[in-house]
C-alpha cells in the first residue's frame, strides 16, 4: 500500500472539492486509487456527496423528485380510501 503525505492528500482533496474536474479524473491524473481519493473526502466531510457534477448532481435530484411525488400520489390515493373507508 503507497504512503502519501497529508500535504498530498490536502491538496488532493482541495482539487476534488473545487469541483471542476469529477473525482474519478482527478484521481487519475494525480496517480492514486478512485477509492482512496474517495475516502480523503469523506474523512474530510462525511456528509457532502462525493465529486458529483453539476449534471450528475441535477440527475441525482431529478430522480430523488420523481421518487417524492410517487410516495405524495400514494398517500394522497391511500388517504382518500380511508376517508371513504371510515364513513
């Protein structure tokens, strides 16, 4: 297993968050594993997505809001039914 610096892995990580290249490039380009560039971030910031886009990103939330308005339609429909159930 390669041993990097912490400078390395800072700036690595700085890079990735910058946003302008997707994770899976920068890693690339600076030589180190997808996985372990993917891991420095999360060490950083567990919570933030990992290198998406922007499209990535608008796909992602696009498909979240699909989910929603599903789950709203059926429990908009399953209220209904109960309240019609209920009389």
């Amino acid at each position: 297993m390669k041993k990097y610096s912490k400078e390395f892995k800072a700036e690595a990580v700085r890079l990735a968050q910058a946003g302008a290249k997707p994770v899976n490039k920068i890693a690339d380009d600076l030589g180190v594993s997808r996985t372990g560039l993917r891991g420095w971030l999360a060490e950083v910031d567990p919570v933030a997505p990992i290198g998406e886009t922007p499209e990535e990103e608008l796909h992602r939330l696009r498909r979240e809001n699909n989910v929603l308005q599903m789950e709203r339609d059926i429990l908009k429909k399953a209220t209904a039914f109960f309240a019609k159930e209920s009389r």
